[in-house]
C-alpha cells in the first residue's frame, strides 16, 4: 500500500513517527552541511599561505611550459571559482590528491596514518572518562577524604598546563631521571616487530594477532602519553561531575530513593545518570583537544601517526596534504561530535528537539 492509499488517520500516526525521528535524523543531516564549509574555509585558508607551490614543488627551475603543467596538476590553474568547482568535485569522489613532495596518494598515506592517531585518541578519552568517573565519586561520597580533597584541589587548579608541558615534564622524571618508562622514541621496543595491519590500529592489531609481547611493549609505552592526557584534559571533566552529582543529590527523586530504601548502587547509578548529559556534551568537545593532543605526543614520544605526517608536510610545504589533514580531522572530530550528542539525547530526552517528556 502506498502512502497516498493510507488513511487520514495512518498517514497522521507516520508523520507523528518522523517527528518523534528528527532528534537523530536532523543531527546527521547536518553532517555533511558542516564539513562542506569547513571545507570552504580551508580551500581559502591553504590559498592564502605565502609563496608559490608550484616553485615549491620544482625549486623554480623550470620553463614556463612545465611550470603551467605543474600549476594544472595541482589544480591552481584557472580561475578561483574554476578551482573551487573542481576541489569540491573531487571531495565528492573522495579524491584529495597526490602528495606533492613523494607523489603518493593521500587517501592512501591516511589510511596508514590515521587509525594510530585516533587509536591513541579513544585511548586517552577511555582513560580521562575512567579518572574522571572515580575522582567524582570519591569527591561526592567521601568528602572529608584525604584523596579526595587532593582530587578536588587538582579538579579546581589543573587543566591550564598545555599537554606538550607535560608531555616533556613526565619524560624528564621517569624516562631520564628514574629510567622508569621506556625511551619515547615509538610504539615497542627496538627489538620488536609490529604486527602485520588488521584495523590500522597498532594496539588492536596486536591483540587480534595474540602478540602478547609486543602489546605489553605498547602498554609500556603507552603510559606516560596517556597519562599526559588524564593530567591535562580530565580535570574540567570532574568539575562538571562533581557538580552535576552534587546538584543530583540535593533533588527530590534521590531524597525519595533513600526515603524508601534503595539500595546504594541504585542510588548512584540515579545520580550519574542525572550528571551524565553535561559531562558527555563536554566530552565530545573534549575528543577534539585528545585529538590534537594525540598528534602533538605522537610526534613527541616517536609514534608514527598524522603527527609526524603533518609536521613533514609544514617543512615541507606540502599544501595538499596539509589541506587534506585538515580536512580529515574535521570530518573525524564531527563524527565523534554526532555520536557524543546522539547519546546525550539518548540520556536526557528532554534534549531531543520536537520531543516532550512528561514530568521530567
């Protein structure tokens, strides 16, 4: 049966359901809105780098003939809005160039490239939510605590201090002084090999290869980026937990719980729910700075990663590949900003736009 053979009444009830679905389906329509003006600005902003590419790319000792072949392969022939219409039509073919210092497909360098870098992102955000879990629940439920005042000082003090600072302060103590972490100087040992690529992701590839030497090297090294990260990134994290938990504990249907018995994990489980939608809204602002975090120590602890890949590119001035990596980080960082606001509607519907609860 086709729509128009439906009842008045079927046809209501089917526009009722795609209201109830534009919390979701609104969020993931705009994707793609997004990215395309992001990508706008960065097709301006590459172009406003001082210089010539073209003389970057041969060192100026060319004819006119091979300089204007140059200029045409890199796509800077023409007119601005000539460029633009065919930048944009090779985004839609997923196409963004060849390098153009080693001539490589840049799909290709990002494939190899970019699960480490990401890798390493959900790793240190899996770590923050951990730290930033535990360190609210001791400053809520044991305030008078030792622990949890120094949580709490560190809650209201830390954050400010850049993860490149820190990155360098902690390889100072354990890597120098104490010889307790291993040199920063990659992913294992000098003496290991990596396993061949599954996902990309070095980590998981060793767990699915069951090369359990070489993922116990990577945990070794592993632990001081990751701990850079919690230092500098969980503190706003446990603010806002503890301040959502706190404000959850004050309201009535936690004060009923207790009235009527419930047992402590239930009550818990009530308040973290209820200090959830904040914490998890800031948390996918937060995986953007993990992500740029995750470049900065990829490149300051040896990881092979876009770290290391972009640093080249500036020294370089290799203006496609900077352009692509630009690009590539808006689309993983909006696509880790859907997820994080799909659940935090799936938390408080109260969020959904078109939705009403009742007695929320």
């Amino acid at each position: 049966m086709s729509i128009d053979d439906a009842s008045p009444a079927e046809e209501h009830r089917f526009l009722a359901f795609l209201r109830k679905q534009r919390w979701w389906a609104g969020r993931i329509a705009v994707v793609p809105v997004h990215l395309s003006s992001w990508a706008l600005i960065v097709f301006f902003l590459i172009r406003a780098i001082p210089g010539d590419p073209v003389i970057t790319v041969t060192g100026g000792q060319i004819t006119p003939e091979i300089y204007a072949r140059v200029k045409r392969s890199l796509g800077l022939d023409g007119s601005i809005i000539h460029q633009l219409s065919t930048y944009y039509s090779s985004l839609l073919h997923f196409r963004l160039g060849n390098s153009m210092v080693s001539g490589t497909p840049v799909v290709s360098d990002l494939a190899v490239r970019l699960p480490a870098t990401v890798e390493l992102a959900l790793q240190a955000m899996i770590a923050v939510v951990v730290v930033s879990l535990v360190g609210s629940y001791l400053v809520v439920m044991y305030p008078q605590n030792k622990v949890s005042r120094v949580v709490r000082g560190y809650a209201c003090a830390a954050g400010a201090i850049p993860e490149v600072c820190v990155g360098i302060g902690l390889i100072a103590i354990f890597f120098t002084a104490l010889r307790w972490a291993p040199a920063p100087l990659g992913r294992i040992s000098p003496n290991l090999s990596q396993p061949s690529s599954i996902t990309g992701m070095p980590f998981l590839d060793s767990i699915l290869h069951g090369n359990w030497s070489v993922t116990l090297s990577m945990m070794e090294h592993l632990v001081l980026p990751i701990t850079v990260e919690i230092v500098a990134q969980s503190a706003v994290l446990i603010k806002l937990l503890t301040s959502g938990l706190e404000e959850a504990m004050e309201a009535a249907p936690t004060r009923f719980r207790i009235a009527s018995g419930a047992s402590r994990r239930v009550v818990v489980l009530s308040l973290y729910r209820r200090a959830l939608p904040t914490a998890v809204a800031m948390l996918g602002m937060m995986f953007g700075y993990l992500l740029g975090g995750a470049v900065i120590l990829e490149t300051l602890f040896g990881f092979t990663g876009m770290g290391v890949y972009m640093i080249d590119a500036v020294n370089a001035k290799d203006l496609v590949v900077m352009q692509a990596f630009l690009l590539t980080m808006a689309a993983v960082s909006l696509t880790v900003f859907l997820i994080i606001d799909l659940v935090n509607m799936l938390l408080d519907p109260r969020r959904r736009p078109g939705v009403q609860v009742e007695g929320s």
